[in-house]
C-alpha cells in the first residue's frame, strides 16, 4: 500500500491556492510507473487550480511528452522500468535549461546524489509533504 502525505491538512486544498490569473499557470508534467502515485500527484496539484498537469506512465513517454511541449517543471520517479527518471531530468534540463526538475524516489537518500548529477533542482524522498513539492515547483 502507498502512503501519501499531505503535510499539514487533510487535502490538496491544505498547500493553498494563490490567486493568479490565467497567464500564471504552470504546465506541469508528472511522470510515475505506479499509477496511484501519478495519479495523486497529478489530481493533487490540478485541484490548487493555478497548474496545467500532463502525466506520462514511464520515461519513454515521458521524453516523448518533453519533445513535443513547453512545460514549466517535471515531477519524475526515479526507478522506472525502460528509461529511468534521471534520464527524464537530463532530457528536460536540455529541452528547457531553466525548467524545474523534482526528482523522486521510494529508494531513499543514496539516489540524492545521482538526482543532483542529472540535473535535478529538487529531490525528494517518498512520502513527501505536498506542500514541498509545491514549492519545488514554483507554485
């Protein structure tokens, strides 16, 4: 069973909703293997009302999904089968050098060094407080 954490608050409405405009939406691309993860992540940050999310279910299309559209930051998974999300990192870092990239993992602290390595601006550990990613994405 994954364990999600919401941080302080019992839902998405507990990381806030700033009040921006429709210029000010990020485009985000969440980018999981296990499809409740992806899922939560992704109905999480659309529900602040302030981001665009695409998903991908692995890196493959994720780097599809990277080639074909401008996104704000990408939200991967590490471990992935076929194309690992330190590969997924090092492909938006050339598509777009300032973009955003959070890394993420179940496998703990010992990948945070590789994550870095690959360009990623953020790692984060599962579970992880919402209203970290929130932040490490810019919203």
């Amino acid at each position: 069973m994954t364990r999600f954490d919401w941080g302080s608050g019992s839902g998405p409405d507990a990381v806030g909703k700033p009040a921006l405009g429709p210029t000010n939406r990020k485009r985000v691309l969440v980018v999981d293997d296990d499809l409740a993860v992806r899922s939560f992540i992704a109905q999480a940050l659309a529900a602040r009302g302030d981001v665009d999310v695409e998903t991908a279910g692995d890196g493959l299309e994720a780097l599809a999904k990277l080639r074909a559209g401008r996104f704000d930051a990408v939200v991967s998974d590490i471990e992935m089968p076929g194309c690992s999300g330190l590969t997924v990192a090092t492909a938006a870092r050339q598509t777009r050098p300032g973009m955003r990239v959070v890394l993420m993992t179940g496998a703990g602290a010992a990948m945070g060094p590789a994550a870095a390595a690959a360009g990623a601006s953020t790692f984060l550990e599962k579970p992880f407080d919402l209203a970290a990613l929130v932040k490490a994405i810019g919203c």
